[in-house]
C-alpha cells in the first residue's frame, strides 16, 4: 500500500459491523499512515459480529452529526450483513456516503456494504462487485457488477 501519511480516512460503521472487514483494512490503513477515525450513528463503541455471534467493541471516534467529508480524503464501508442493513436506512449516513461521490473522493466498499451505496443512488455505470446475494440490487441500481475479490472504478 502507498505512504498514507497526512490522509484521514473514515470507516462508517454501525453495530454488526463483520469485525474483520473492519479491523483488517484499519490496520492497514494505520500501518500505512493513515488517521482512522470511526463514524457511527451515536457516540460510545459499537460493536462487530464474527463467525454468526457479537464480537469485539470498537470506539466510535465521531458520530456522522459531527464528521464531514471535507475533513476525509477517503471513506471505507465495511459489511457484514447487519451493518449495512441499519445504515442504508439512515438518511444522515446516506447524504454522508454521498458527499464523498459528490466531492470525488475515494470510497471502498466491502462484501454487503455496497446495498449502503445503492442506497445513495452513486452506483448508476460504475463498475462494482460484492457479495453474489446483492447482485440484483446493485444492477438495478445501476451498477455493472464483477464477480471479482476486488473491483476499482475510477468513475
């Protein structure tokens, strides 16, 4: 990975998150040089699910209310199933995803996270994959789905 060093990146996550679609790519991302900040819904720690059971707490560094993309150069959505579920449906979290489209600026997306950008209506001829379950939902929304691990669409 390139030096990160002086980039702020926002992981958005709620309860349910899939704790190692959280953790891995922070630590990269750390490793890297990047400033990680958790964004959640409410302040406190929310907490990620692994292998079908609650799993570790993570402290939420910003609650959506208080951060802004322009404070971000980039934003990460992990998935997991109940994670996104919940965030697609907060309209906070959606104008927030959104803002990062709208201003250009890098999002990744994992496994079930992209229904939160489907959500956003940012998907229509960018190039996408995701877990097979979402498939539908994101070619409806737009999106020209792979089925590849990893999929970059510079749109």
């Amino acid at each position: 990975m390139e030096n990160l060093d002086r980039k702020k990146v926002a992981i958005l996550a709620t309860n349910g998150f899939e704790e190692s679609e959280l953790k891995e790519p922070m630590n990269a991302l750390k490793e890297a040089g990047a400033d990680v900040h958790i964004v959640s819904e409410t302040s406190g720690k929310i907490k990620g699910w692994k292998d079908g059971n609650w799993s570790n707490e993570y402290n939420v560094d910003k609650t959506i209310s208080e951060a802004s993309q322009e404070n971000y150069d980039a934003l990460m959505l992990p998935g997991g199933v109940i994670n996104p579920d919940t965030l697609r449906r907060n309209e906070e979290a959606i104008r927030f995803v959104k803002s990062f489209f709208t201003n250009k600026k890098p999002v990744g997306a994992i496994c079930h996270a992209p229904s939160i950008l489907a959500e956003a209506d940012v998907l229509q001829g960018r190039n996408i994959t995701s877990y097979d379950s979402i498939k539908r939902d994101l070619v409806n929304a737009g999106a020209k789905w792979e089925d590849s691990e990893v999929v970059v669409d510079e749109g």
